[in-house]
C-alpha cells in the first residue's frame, strides 16, 4: 500500500516557482556549498548514509523514438546497433548477481521487439536469480506493461524528459509529453515502482522550465529521479548545442532531494561523463544510488546515447571495483539489497 505524505514525517515545504528559480539561478559557491550539505543531511535523514546500487544491462540499441538529443534514435544512420539474445541477458543477469547486486536494470531503446519475448527473459531471470527488475524501454501500450509486470517486473523508468508541452515537441518528432504522462499513470496504476526524470540543460529549457519540472517530479512522488546533465552528440541534429552545466545539475538534483526526502535519486553515468567523473560531487549533493554498467564488453560502445560515456571501456562488470570506492569518497555505505522503494508501506 502507498501512503502519501509519509505519515512520519510534516509535510514538506513547498517552494514556489521563484524560489526554485532563485536556488536554480544562485552560483554563489558558499550557498551551493550550503545547500549540498542540507540535501546530503536530509538524504541521510530520510534514507539512510547509504548508496544503493543497481546493475545495468543494455540489452539493445535499436530504437524507433526520434528524440533529437538521443545518439540511438532512429535517424542516426551512424549508431550500431545491436540486440542481446536470450542467452546473453541471462548471462548479464548472473553477472549482476554473482556481484552481490540484487537489481537488475533492463535497459533499451525503444525497439519494437514483441512484448511476449522480452516478457519471457524476465520469467527466466526470476526463475534462475533472486534480483529486483527494473525496466527501461520507452513507450508501450498498458497492455504490454500489464504482461511485463505479470512476468514479474518490479520497476519501470521513464523519463518526462521536460513537462513543457513547447519544449518537449522541440526535443522530439510526433511525439507529445502527453503520451509520456499516461505511460507513467499507467504504469504506477499496475503496481510497478515509478521512476522518471530529466535531463538539465537541453537547448531551450529556462530555469522557470526546469523548475516547473522539479516541482512536478516532487510533487508526483516518483520512487526514483534520473537527473543528468545534457550532453551533445555529434551525430544528432542537437550535436552542436552547449552541454548541460554541471553545476546546475548538482543544484537541481540537491532541490529535489529537499523537496522529495526519501525518493531514490541516482548519480547519473551522464555526470560521470563530464570533463571528468562528478558522481562523488552528486553523492556529497544528495543523491544516493549508482548504477554501474554490466552489459559486455562488446556492445557497451555500441550504446552510445551521448558520447564520452563512462565505463565504456572497462571490461564487462569491472565497475564493481570503482563502485565501492565511489561510495568511500562520498562517506556512504555500500548498500547492494534491492533497495525498494522507500515510498511503499506495508498495510498496518
Ligand atoms: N545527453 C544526456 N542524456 C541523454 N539522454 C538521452 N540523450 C542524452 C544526451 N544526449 C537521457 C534521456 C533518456 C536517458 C536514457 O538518457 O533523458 O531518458
Ligand atoms: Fe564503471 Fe567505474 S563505475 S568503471
């Protein structure tokens, strides 16, 4: 049963939209510094001085969605791509485990493979390991969600991407941020834990946009927030738009966590892709889950979303290593269980 608000907690303030803009707006280093330390402080408050950990298969690259930031979307003649066979997920799956990690995140573009075969490999992973299931593969009808949720599905991410209709068709082709919002209700109404998110920075979003979003992902309850910088990729019609600020990122993940409290905010392989690897500085921010990449080796470059990607070069599951020094660096304790969403309550 969900019970929203956390009946242990006051309700949270709500900022309004100029306050957000302010905070957004604010590079004051002493305040920024400020108010990392409150996100951290209530993060620590609210879930524990821990960072969760959850492993990522990318287990195919087509993609028929035109997002015009995306390095796989279907335009992109340049990108490889690749599909996983059954086998090969069940492989990724065992690696996961065998890590000691008890969530799987089954990540794709949004290839119109048949809801019935992506629906078996997750009955196969339930049978054979004890993970927690976490899917990621775009747009789908209720009907496909219901019978991956059946198969035995835990989690479902899917990014708003940006809540502002104007915005959201200047980021993609015929697609509307409408279709996205009944894919969430959707999905929260079958039971799945939800997660969504954003990226900050793309060509066109304000701070007002972006603090429109953060009030609506907060406001939403989401059991986990993706917040990762915008980063160009040479082969897409937004290839020579500016990267998202890192900065700003952090202060935008460090807001949501004051105002969420206890949801799962992940320190995005995007922020790891920068100039050089910010996940510590997003820990130290509030954020409180990593999700290092286990797909082989073979394909990692291949899932090149943005370029520049983090760990596409370490052999296939070398970032456990880097995963426990990543939590020693922020002070959190490693935390490999299935981490559940802190937003779900059994009955009394
Ligand atoms: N830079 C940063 N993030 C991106 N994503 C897609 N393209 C880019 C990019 N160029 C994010 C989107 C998507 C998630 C899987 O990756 O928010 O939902
Ligand atoms: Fe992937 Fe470090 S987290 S190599």
């Amino acid at each position: 049963k969900r019970v929203f608000p956390d009946p242990r907690f006051p309700d949270p303030v709500r900022p309004d939209i100029e306050d957000l803009v302010f905070f957004l707006d604010s590079e004051d280093p002493g305040e920024n510094a400020y108010l990392f330390d409150k996100a951290a402080e209530v993060r620590d408050i609210h879930c524990g001085r821990r960072m969760v950990v959850r492993g990522l298969l990318e287990f195919s690259s087509h993609c028929s969605n035109t997002c015009l930031y995306c390095g796989l979307n279907r335009n992109n003649l340049r990108a490889q791509r690749y599909r996983l066979s059954a086998e090969e997920i069940s492989e990724g799956a065992a690696l996961v485990h065998a890590a000691g990690i008890r969530t799987i995140v089954m990540q794709s573009g949004e290839d119109s493979f048949p809801a019935d075969r992506l629906a078996e490999a997750i009955r196969e992973i339930k049978k054979r390991f004890d993970l927690a299931i976490t899917l990621s593969v775009g747009e789908r009808s209720r009907a496909d969600y219901a019978l991956w949720k059946e198969a035995g599905a835990d989690r479902y991410l899917l990014r708003i991407e940006s809540t502002d209709e104007k915005l959201y068709r200047s980021m993609h082709i015929g697609r509307e941020v409408a279709t996205r919002l009944e894919c969430l209700e959707n999905l929260r109404g079958l039971g799945y834990q939800v997660g969504s998110g954003i990226m900050v920075g793309p060509p066109g979003q304000t701070a007002e946009i972006l603090a429109r979003d953060i009030l609506f992902l907060a406001e939403r309850e989401c059991d986990m927030i993706g917040i990762g910088p915008f980063i160009p990729h040479p082969d897409t019609p937004f290839g020579s738009a500016r990267a998202g600020g890192v900065p700003l990122t952090l202060r935008t993940l460090a807001l949501l966590r004051l105002l969420t409290r206890n949801a799962w905010l992940p320190a995005t392989t995007a922020l790891g892709s920068m100039d050089r690897d910010y996940r510590t500085d997003a820990l130290k921010a509030g954020a409180n889950v990593l999700m290092p990449n286990f797909s082989p080796r073979e394909v990692k470059t291949k899932y090149e979303i943005y370029p520049g990607k983090r760990c596409v070069t370490e052999g296939t599951g070398a970032c456990a290593g880097c995963t426990e020094r990543i939590a020693r660096e922020a002070g959190l304790e490693l935390d490999l269980s299935r981490a559940d969403s802190l937003k779900m309550k059994t009955a009394p």
